[in-house]
C-alpha cells in the first residue's frame, strides 16, 4: 500500500459500521422473507415447483460463475455489495476516476450474469427463453444470493 493511513483507516471504519447495520436488518427483516417465501408457494404451486426444480442447477451455475471471475472482480462486487462501498469511494480506494471504478463494477456484474445464464442453461438443459424467464423470476434474489457468497468467501 502506496495510500494515506487515515483513508484506509477510514474506510476499514467505514466498513465495519456497514457491517454491523445491514447484520440487524438481516436479523429482523429474516423472518419477513421466511413469511412471503411461505405465502409466495401458497399462492402459486407453478412458480414454486419451478423453484424447486431449478434451485439446484441454478445454485451450482451461479457458484461456478462467481469463481471463474478474477480475483479483483470478486473483490470489486464485495467492497461493492457487501461492504457498501460506491463508485466515489471504489474510486479513491482504488485511485482511478470514478466512471472507471464504475465500468470496472458494471463489467464484473455483467461477467457474473452473462456466465450464470450459460452455465445454468447447460447444467438444466433449457432454451435460451426460458432461462431468462428464470432468471427473471431469482433476479430479486440474485443479490442477496451474491451478498451471502461474497460475505463467506
């Protein structure tokens, strides 16, 4: 490290106070998701056979998608994701402009979704349409999927 002490200081705070307020509101909003999850396969038996049927491909796919990624790729969507940091300061941390951080970020996500989508239309055998159906359903899970991935790894 060629940076200021105080900015990286800075930041590990930054980071840390981060960590601690998303770790509450995962705590109390768990049992809300727990709830709509159980009313969502009430209400439609197809979407929830289609859950079923595809969680485990789609599980594997996305694994294998994240870590074919480069090391700074991974590194970009955690500081992004789960550490909460924007494009301003992925900049300042990474000293490039900002629209760079912000390509750099675009282009990893873009590169974790394009290879999920292959690698899952493969592993569960369906058409290019569908696959994006499905993927259009798990999108609002896609990123507290890469939040928990991101956060253990």
């Amino acid at each position: 490290g060629s940076g200021d002490l105080r900015a990286w200081m800075r930041v590990t705070a930054m980071r840390a106070a981060l960590k601690l307020i998303r770790k509450d509101k995962r705590e109390t909003t768990e049992g809300d998701d727990a709830l709509l999850e159980a009313q969502a396969h009430e209400d439609d038996p197809e979407l929830a056979y289609m859950k079923a049927a595809y969680r485990a491909a789609f599980k594997i796919a996305f694994q294998e998608a994240l870590e074919s990624l480069q090391a700074r790729e991974r590194t970009l969507l955690k500081q992004q994701i789960v550490d909460g940091l924007g494009i301003d300061e992925l900049g300042a941390l990474y000293q490039v402009h900002r629209a760079t951080a912000a390509r750099w970020v675009s282009a990893a996500r873009e590169k974790l979704l394009m290879r999920t989508r292959r690698t899952f239309m493969m592993r569960a055998r369906i058409s290019s349409d569908e696959c994006e159906s499905i993927m259009r359903m798990v999108r609002s899970q896609l990123d507290v999927s890469l939040h928990r991935r991101l956060a253990a790894g």
